[in-house]
C-alpha cells in the first residue's frame, strides 16, 4: 500500500448541499489525501442539455475550500477517468451509490468502493423547491 493513499472523488457539487459535504467527509475518511474532479459546464451541458447553476470556477472554489479537500482539478470528460485516477495516482475511488457499478471496470488499478447516498437530499429537489416558493 502506497502513502500517502491518496482518495479520488467526482462529482458537479452544483447548489452545494449537505449530501455533498457528508461524500466529501467520508472520501476524506479512506485515505490520507482527498482529491475531487468538479464536472466542466461543458460535460454538464454535453449530459443533461443544461448548465449548471454554478459555473465549474464557482463549484471548484466552493468544494477546494472545504477542510477535507487537499486538491481539485476540472473533470472534462467522462471517458478520461482511468487517465485522471493514474495522473492522481489514486489509490481508492469513491462515489455515491447512484454510480454503484458503473466503475467497476477501474478495479484493476485503485480500490473502488460506493457509499450510501444521503437520503431526501438532491440539486434537483433544491431547485424545484426554491422555484415554487
Ligand atoms: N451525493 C450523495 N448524497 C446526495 C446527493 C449526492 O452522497 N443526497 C453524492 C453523489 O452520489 C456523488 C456526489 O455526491 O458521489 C456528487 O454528486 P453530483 O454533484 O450529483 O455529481 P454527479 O452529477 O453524479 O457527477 O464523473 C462522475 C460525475 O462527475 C458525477
């Protein structure tokens, strides 16, 4: 096992939420160094045909300046994540379980593991919310 282990999480953090911070916290809890990819407005748009709320430099301020967070950088694509987990040489992957599977195929290089979301708490639900008060 190399040290530090380092942790490599993804996500858009889009309308930063307490869901987001407890991934955050408990990535930061299988390793030593927490690194996170913020999702590009680009891959936002290219997946879901819009933008999100806050732009990819306001949603990497937001998650760099969190306690657990020692690095972030810009996730541009999602074909490029085995490039982006050998660059960071990571040792563990982490996602929520909405991804459970889906990164199976990177097992062969880092730890993949996924953890419960946390419950009744989405950006969706957020702004659907906001927009009908
Ligand atoms: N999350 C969570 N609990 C919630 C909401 C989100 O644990 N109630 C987790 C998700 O499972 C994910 C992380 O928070 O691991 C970021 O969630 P999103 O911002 O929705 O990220 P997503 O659009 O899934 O982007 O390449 C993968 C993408 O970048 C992931």
């Amino acid at each position: 096992m190399s040290f530090p282990r380092t942790v490599l999480t993804f996500g858009t953090f889009d309308v930063f939420h307490v869901g987001h911070l407890r991934i955050v916290q408990r990535a930061a809890e299988y390793g030593d160094r927490l690194v996170v990819g913020v999702s590009a407005d680009a891959l936002n748009f290219k997946k879901k045909s819009r933008y999100p709320v806050f732009s990819e430099d306001e949603r990497t301020a937001i998650v760099a300046a969190l306690k657990p967070v020692d690095e972030v950088f810009l996730e541009e694509s999602l074909e490029l994540k085995r490039d982006y987990l050998l660059k960071h040489q990571a040792d563990v992957l982490v996602m929520g379980d909405d991804w459970a599977g889906r990164f199976d195929e990177f097992k062969d290089i880092c730890e993949v593991v996924y953890l419960p979301r946390t419950p009744a708490i989405s950006t969706t639900a957020l702004i659907e919310k906001i927009s009908n008060t």
